[in-house]
C-alpha cells in the first residue's frame, strides 16, 4: 500500500488511549478493512514516523491537572491543517490546552468511544461524515417517542429523518419517504404491538430488508420480537421494559423514555453504522462482480473494499462501491482512493445502487456524468449489465 492513514495519537498517557485505539481497530474489523489500513503513530515516534503527504487525523487526550503534553507536535499539525479531537473529561477549558481552545472537542465517556472511533474513520472518508438516521414507527402508537428520539439523535449530529418533521410541503410523500430511506445509515424502528397491522410500516419493513438496511429496533414491553426479526438483513434488538418509560400508564399514548434508554438508542446507532455499512457494501460488490465474471471481465477486489481492472490498452479503472446518493464528498473520498493505489492513468466509477432513489436525483447525477469530463462519474446499479458486456 502506498499510502497509509496516519491516526497520530497525543496528550496524556491515560488508560483511554489504548480503549479508543482499540475500538478503532474493532470498527475496521467491521467494515472488513485489515487494521494495518490506519497506521497508529504516538507523539514519541512522530518525527521518524509522521508523513506530511498522507492523510492524517489526531486525537488528543487532555489532562484534569494542566499538565498539558505534545503541544510542540501539536502546533506543527495545526500548521499543516491536520485535524484535530480534543478528547476532555471534566471541563473543557481547564482539561484542554489553549492552542486547541478553537477545536470542536468531545467529552469523554464509555457511551462516547463508539462515536469518536467513527469520527476517526469519517475523517479518513472511510465512513460517511453524513450519519443518517431514519425513524419507522406507528403514529397512533409512539408518536411522542418518535418525536423524543428525532431530538436526541440531532442533538448528537445525525442528519435525522422523521416523516412529520423532513419532509417539505409540496413533496410527494411516498418518493421523498423512500428516497430518503435508502440514503439512511441506520433504521430506528419502534416496534409497537400494532406496527405491523400498518400497511405503511410493513411496506416500510419490507424495504430496509430489500435494501439490507441494518435496523436498531426498540420492542415494546410484553411485545414479541420473532416476527419481525425473523427476515431482518441485520437487526438488533432492544427490549423494552415498563420501567423504560417515564410513564407507567399504559394506555398513555404520550409515553417518553427515561432519559438512560435513550443514551443506548444513540450508543447502539453509534455502533451499527460501520457493521451496516460493511453489509451494504459486500453485497453491491458480490453483485458487480458476479456480472463481471460473467462478461469474462477481470475484477479484483482490494483490501481497501474498492474494485480495480487492468484494461489491455493500459489504462486502470476503479470501481467505489458507494452506499445511498453519490455526493461531492464521495467524489472527494475517491481522490483518495485513488492516491492509495497509486495509478496514473486511471478513471474511477462510483457504484451504486439506485433502487428507490427519486428520478430528478438519478436525471441529475446522469446529466453531471454526461457533461462533465472529470475522470470520476457514477454507475448505477441497473446499468452493471450493459457497462460489463462491453468489448
């Protein structure tokens, strides 16, 4: 590999470190990256390690006494532009040093490690900076829970989709539903007895399963679970107790969880999205090159999840297996792609699959396919059959 991500690791020797380095390694192990794809460089080996031409992400780790340490390494990397987390504990201001006074920062906590090892793998574009959540529920069942988890899950930066809040007036409301369905990380699906009896949650249900959407699922006390998890593609189960609820009433339609269950709702989102997103990928890449083969095209698959083919006349492609709508930032994370494998002469293909996706969002990304000539365009999933059997 010719370029490595360097995750440079400063601050005080706390026993943290090793608990965020280690969930880092875990979260590459889920997204089916071999852990040597980041390479680890503490602040003792920064000078002999440290590469200023290849991407690079810091976490630095406060100290509760201001014995403040690595602050000469950290104003080289803020002069370079490099990224920085500072991780504090009690409070900010005392806990961090003045030079990083301008940084967002994350307190740490066993419920946060998920989150900051998904930072670190957003950075490096190996997980989506876009953090989409989408809640399936039943309105005349757990409108209020809905409506508390939508809250929560934006005070925590995921880009929520709620169909009374998301959806702008004038939009048809099933396409924007679906659409914006595929382009979520996570499904949080409340669970509710009569969930099912609904036409809508159902088709909603049927869905996540089609696109293998992996699902946090919130079962409501004395409510089953095999019905619905039976034919889920990757679902995880919280059940629900009456004690999870602020009332005890239980025909109250207005019930809300204590606030200790809806930490592990946004703990357990935390910790899906990269196993989700593994999932995703493994199947858009099992498809592609089944069709692949069967067009005699040679398609290999490289460590980094990425496809690459050699043509005769010299010249390299590679296929990005890209989950939910190409954006700008994919196409940025495709530059870096392409750094790693060291091509010259190379054009890239974003593949997606484009089930569900509106059409003014599919005429869009065809129009900027055929007008721009930048050697990064998109292929859809419907169109693998024609682009493979080429000559």
């Amino acid at each position: 590999m010719k370029y490595k991500y360097q995750l440079i690791i400063l601050g005080s020797n706390v026993p943290e470190k090793k608990i965020v380095i280690d969930q880092v390694k875990a979260e590459l192990r889920n997204l089916k990256l071999p852990e040597e794809f980041i390479k680890v460089i503490p602040a003792s080996c920064f000078e002999a390690e440290y590469k200023g031409n290849q991407p690079a992400f810091a976490l630095y780790f406060g100290d509760t006494s201001g014995d403040f340490k690595d602050l000469g390494v950290t104003q080289k990397l803020l002069k370079d532009g490099t990224m920085i987390l500072p991780i504090y504990y009690d409070n900010f201001n005392s806990d961090i040093p003045c030079i990083l006074s301008n940084q967002n920062a994350t307190q740490y906590s066993h419920s946060e490690v998920h989150k900051i090892a998904n930072v670190v793998l957003e950075s490096f574009e190996l997980l989506r900076d876009t953090r989409k959540v989408f809640i399936s529920y039943r309105r005349a069942e757990s409108t209020d829970v809905a409506i508390q988890l939508y809250e929560a899950l934006e005070g925590y930066n995921f880009d929520v989709f709620l169909d009374t809040h998301s959806i702008q007036k004038g939009e048809p409301f099933q396409d924007e539903l679906w659409h914006r369905m595929t382009d979520c990380d996570v499904i949080v699906l409340l669970n509710t007895p009569g969930f099912l009896e609904s036409h809508w949650c159902k088709e909603e249900f049927a869905e996540a399963s089609a696109k293998q959407i992996g699902i946090v699922q919130l079962v409501w006390p004395n409510h089953q679970i095999e019905d619905i998890d039976k034919s889920s593609y990757i679902s995880y189960p919280i059940q629900l107790k009456d004690d999870d609820f602020a009332s005890k009433e239980l025909l109250d339609k207005k019930k809300r969880l204590v606030h200790s269950k809806v930490k592990l709702v946004i703990t357990e989102v935390e910790a899906v999205r990269a196993r989700n997103l593994a999932a995703r990928q493994d199947n858009l890449i099992t498809e592609f090159r089944n069709i692949a083969e069967k067009h005699k095209r040679t398609v290999t698959v490289q460590p980094e999840k990425i496809l690459t083919e050699d043509l005769p006349n010299g010249e390299h492609i590679i296929y990005i297996p890209t989950i939910g709508i190409p954006q700008s930032s994919s196409c940025q994370s495709a530059e870096i792609k392409k750094e790693l494998m060291g091509y010259d002469n190379v054009s890239i293909r974003l593949i997606y699959d484009d089930l569900r996706i509106r059409d003014k969002w599919l005429n869009h990304l065809d129009w900027l396919n055929d007008n721009f000539k930048k050697d990064i365009k998109t292929l859809k999933k419907r169109d693998f059959e024609l682009w493979l059997q080429k000559a």
